[in-house]
C-alpha cells in the first residue's frame, strides 16, 4: 500500500467515486480505499482525490499527485516531503 522513495511515498490507491461523503475509509485488497463525493467527470474525482489524501497526510495539495491511473479507480499517488512512517501513522488516525 506504501512505498518509501527518494522523495516521498507512493500510495495505491482504490476511489469510489460518488460516495455519500468524502474521505479515507480503510484499506481493501491492499489498497488504501478513499471514498469521493465528485463524479469521476472533466478530473472532479481526480481533484477531490487529491485534497483528501493532502488533508488525511497532513501535507499541501501541491506535494499530492496521480502517477499513474488516471483514468482507474486503482490509482498510484505520490506524495512528496513525508516518509512511510508517518504517512501509515497518519492514515491510522484518520
């Protein structure tokens, strides 16, 4: 689920698109499960993707990015300046 690099970690990822609200829900199948309110429409689900894991780690939305399944509901997001201590103590206190 996290990977440890140079600069960061990388997170996978699975989106639920159209939840009744939005926010980190667990894991599933080795994946961090996040629930988003958009529609996975024009990047709504992308964008929401991104402000949820910046607030759950803590971190400014510009050190969250997609790095690869953009257009998945399995996604690999990289989040930079944060190691993979903290990012599981985070993800654990939300």
């Amino acid at each position: 689920m996290i990977e440890s690099t140079d600069n960061g970690v990388i997170l996978t990822v699975r989106v639920i698109p159209r939840a009744a609200t939005s926010g980190v829900a667990g894991m599933r199948a080795d994946a961090l499960l996040v629930r988003l309110h958009a529609p996975p429409v024009e990047g709504a689900a992308n964008a929401e993707l991104i402000e949820v894991i910046a607030s759950a780690l803590k971190v400014p939305k510009r050190a969250v990015t997609i790095a690869s399944g953009e257009r998945s509901r399995v996604k690999r997001v990289r989040v930079a300046g944060i190691d993979e201590v903290t990012a599981e103590l985070r993800l654990s206190g939300t």
